[in-house]
C-alpha cells in the first residue's frame, strides 16, 4: 500500500494542534478565577463620650504599623466620606490606608450617619472637639496605648485642629485637608432665638463635592450620592461656630501634614499659609494635590493623594 506523506503530515499536525489546545484549556482551567484584593470588613463600634453613644467605624489591617481616625465634613458622615464602595472601582480612604498597613477608624459626630443628636439636637465645635479626643483616648486602649494619627477633611479639619489645641496626649500626628476657615476673619456670634433648623439634604447637595470635570465617574458620583442621603437625610444643625476661633496653631507640637486640592475653592492657598506658618511644630509638610478639589481622595488624584498621607505617616512609627 502507498503511503500518502502529505495527507498523513496533514493528520499529525492537526493532532499537535489538538492537543496543544487541551493542553492550555487545561492549565487555564486549573488556575482560580482572577479576583478582586480583598478588602477588609467594616466594624460598628459605640464609643461613649461624656454619656452620648458615638457610632465609630473600623477597618482594620493585618499587623498594622499604626492606626489613623478620620473625620468627617459639615455635611456627610464617615461611611460615606470615608469608605465608598463603587463596584469595580477602588474609592475607599480607609481600604487605600489599610493597604499601606493602618488600621482606619472613622466617627460620625453628634447627629451624623448612626449617632444620634443629643438632648440639645445642636452640635458645636466645642462638643465636636471632646467628641474626638474621647474616641481616640478608647482607639488607643484598643490598640495598646499607642498614639492616634488624626485626619480632619473640610468641617473635620478645624474640629480635629480644636481638638489638637485642647488635648494632644493621644495624637500621634495631624491631618488637615479641604481646610477652610480664614484664621484672620471673625465668625460671628449666634442670633439670640435660633432653632435647629433640620434641613432636608438634597441630591444636589451630596454631588456637590465633586467639582473637577471627568475626575470621578458617574456610577461613582451616584453611589455616593445613595450612600450619603441614606447615612444622612437630615442636615445636622451647628451653633456657636465662632468657638472655632478658640484654634491656636501656635500650641500646636505634633507633626502637621496640610494637604490642599489644586482646584479646591473652599480651602484657597492663602489660607492655608496662615495655617501652616503659625504651627509652633517644625515637622510640618504642606502638599498641594495636582488636580485634585474638594474631594480628590475620592477622584483622579486618589493614588498620589494616598501615597502621600502614608509617606508622612511613615516617618512617625507608633
């Protein structure tokens, strides 16, 4: 019988070709499903402060180097503010510092996400600031006595600089960031008769924040906009906002670290040189997040603005 080469060339070489196929089916098949980092759970804990339930949050990291509290704005509470979970997307402040190695807490203030108003319904920097200076006096029981990073973003950066100047014995270092307040400028007393106005918050209200074109996505915008008027429907009422002046940088000693979003127009630079040239602190570092605004932990800058606040952390070991 004639042997055909060419057709049983033909033969061997589709056969090559089949098992080559089975081959990496089967190595590709063997391997687990590509998975996104796991993230760590979200903790409820009540901390009491001078008798009032104060909700704090906790993400915690596997052999943390240190451990940071944030606080929150004037409007939003910590969840939303501080741990956006947007599918597909990385947006979390606590789950970017617990993957540079830090345990994260966040605290809602009197009125805010799962704390209640007190008897009195109003909030004022002066409670604002106790507030924060007992939630990390229990955050270091918890955590072996060591001391507290402190991050204060927008109405949180002059409640955490008050609760700096108050008592500073638990405070490793301080954060301010979307800082505010003109430290020239008087903030007048309150109007004899005023009432907790409870104003409805609105969805303008929580997309408010997210001011650069194109540095956030619309999913995420919408997510947060859920997230914050679920956390919180009702506006929490402020009094005797000129306690604010009660600020003295120049009794400030710890590390300072002044973040400033470039596009951000609630925290303009001028007033962030009257901040940071009065801290008595010589280890102090002013940033400026190359277009970020407002909410840039959240946006586009989000990676340089992480790296930055754990390059400063990293210099102060606890």
């Amino acid at each position: 019988m004639a042997i055909n080469f060419a057709s049983l060339g033909m033969i061997l070489r589709n056969l090559l070709l089949s098992l080559t196929f089975l081959f990496c089916f089967s190595c590709t098949a063997s391997q687990p499903a590509e998975t996104t980092q796991s993230k760590s759970e979200l903790i409820q804990h009540t901390v009491m402060s001078e008798g009032h339930p104060m909700a704090v949050w906790e993400k915690r990291a596997k052999d943390a180097k240190g451990v940071i509290l944030f606080v929150h704005g004037r409007t939003w509470s910590g969840v939303p503010d501080f741990d956006l979970q947007v599918e597909g997307e990385n947006l979390s402040l606590m789950d970017g510092l617990v993957e540079k190695g830090y345990t994260t807490y966040a605290v809602d203030l009197r009125g805010y996400g799962a704390t209640p108003r007190d008897e009195t319904e109003w909030l004022s920097p002066t409670k604002a600031a106790l507030d924060i200076n007992y939630v990390m006096e229990w955050i270091s029981e918890e955590n072996g006595g060591q001391k507290v990073h402190l991050f204060g973003w927008s109405m949180g950066s002059t409640s955490s600089l008050l609760a700096t100047t108050k008592d500073d014995s638990h405070i490793a270092t301080l954060t301010v960031f979307g800082f505010w307040m003109d430290l020239d400028q008087t903030i007048p007393e309150d109007k004899p008769g005023m009432a907790p106005a409870k104003i409805i918050n609105t969805t303008e209200a929580a997309a408010s924040d997210f001011i650069t074109p194109g540095s956030i996505s619309k999913k995420a915008i919408d997510t947060y906009v859920e997230m914050a008027l679920k956390a919180d429907p009702v506006k929490v009422d402020w009094r005797r906002m000129n306690e604010f002046h009660q600020i003295d940088p120049s009794v400030i000693s710890v590390p300072v670290l002044l973040l400033q979003g470039e596009f951000d127009p609630i925290a303009p630079t001028d007033v962030q040189a009257r901040l940071f040239t009065r801290l008595k602190t010589g280890n102090k570092s002013w940033i400026v997040v190359a277009g970020g605004d407002h909410a840039a932990f959240m946006e586009t800058p989000r990676d340089y603005f992480i790296q930055s606040l754990a390059n400063f952390l990293d210099q102060f070991p606890q």
